[in-house]
C-alpha cells in the first residue's frame, strides 16, 4: 500500500467557504474524493490545519501549533513509512499580519519545509516523493471583507506570485508540482468550493499516476 501525506492548512481541512469553521464531509473534500479514486492500494492520510503557516506564529490566543514547521518532524515520524508526501501551504502567510513578500514565503517554504523533509532520515522511509502545490488565488476584496482585514489586495497579488516561486522550488529540489491557482473560490475569497475539491482531487490523482508510474 502506497502512504500519501496530505500537509496542509485550511484547503486541505475542508474549510466550507463562508462557514463558521464548518467542513466538508468525506464525500466532498479533496482528500477523501482522492482516496476514493485510488482505491485501496493507497493510504491517503489528512494533515490539514486551519490557519496554518509555513513558518510564522499566529498570535491570537487558542491558535498556537499553527506553524507548519514546528509540526513537520513530529509528523512525519508519526506517519512513517510515507511514499508521498503533498505539500499545499502559503494562503496563511499571504495575510497583512506577517508583512512577507512572496519571495520570503518561497525561501520558507524551500528552507522549512521542503529542506526538512529531504534530509529527514524516516525509519521506513528512505526516499518519499514529494508534490508541491501552489495554492489558490487569495480574491483580495472578498477576502479583505470577510476575514476583517487579515487580507488585502496586496494578498492577492502575492497569492499569485507564489506560483512562479513554488514551480522553481519544485525544479531546484526534484520535486514534482501542480498549481491549484486558478481552483474555484468561494463566497470568502480564500475557500475552495465543492467544485474546487473536486477538480484538486482530480488533478493529484493524475499526477499521482505520473509518480507512480
């Protein structure tokens, strides 16, 4: 049985779109929607976090753990052996509070992230693949609206760069890729839609055949 990780933030959760912390079911949500087209020679293992980061520390109180970092190891070591590992994180570090530019968020999640767990030496696990996505585009406007201004339109420009920057990680670390950038959005402008599982889950599992092969 193949182990996939799935290493995420709200996107990988399944966040409903406008809801109040509410979630997809296991017929909606990417993940599962993935697990169900690979069938039972595939383990697709949830690690999707809301609001969480790359690198920086949310400070709201009851938002602590939000680093992607901090948990990396622990959760790899929790879940070894792994085959694949997915890796969709950079929404959260779009917000106004953690004043980053997308270069920045592409030398954390190069140095954070992908550098961790290539030199991470997993018990049964000696050479997982990994897949890099870029996120969705951050609707700046829409976003700004709903989450009291923890986005803005600077956010939506920097969503968007994140892409060029994810692709060139991927390159530089023999990494496989997709971009989730053009995905639908919901009514919160951050949020996929149902629609947008779907079509994420459909995506994965294309490439994941190209993994696998």
């Amino acid at each position: 049985m193949k182990r996939i990780l799935c290493y995420g933030d709200s996107n990988t959760f399944g966040y409903i779109s406008g809801s109040d912390h509410k979630r997809f079911d296991e017929n909606k949500r990417w993940t599962q929607v993935l697990q169900k087209k690979l069938g039972n020679k595939y383990c697709v293992i949830e690690e999707g976090l809301n609001s969480r980061t790359i690198l920086s520390n949310d400070p709201r109180p009851g938002r602590e753990g939000r680093s992607g970092y901090d948990y990396l190891l622990p959760c790899l070591d929790s879940h070894d052996p792994l085959d694949l590992i997915i890796v969709m994180l950079g929404t959260n570090e779009v917000k106004v509070r953690y004043n980053k530019t997308a270069t920045e968020i592409g030398e954390m999640l190069e140095n954070y992230i992908i550098k961790p767990i290539k030199t991470r030496a997993l018990h049964n696990s000696p050479n997982p693949q990994i897949l890099i996505i870029t996120p969705v585009k951050v609707d700046g406007k829409l976003a700004n609206a709903n989450f009291e201004g923890k986005y803005d339109e600077s956010s939506e420009i920097k969503s968007i760069q994140l892409e060029e920057h994810f692709k060139k990680i991927a390159e530089r670390n023999n990494c496989y890729y997709l971009s989730a950038l053009n995905l639908e959005t919901g009514i919160d402008g951050v949020h996929l839609t149902q629609n947008g599982h779907k079509k994420l889950a459909d995506m994965i599992y294309e490439k994941i055949g190209e993994i696998f092969q």
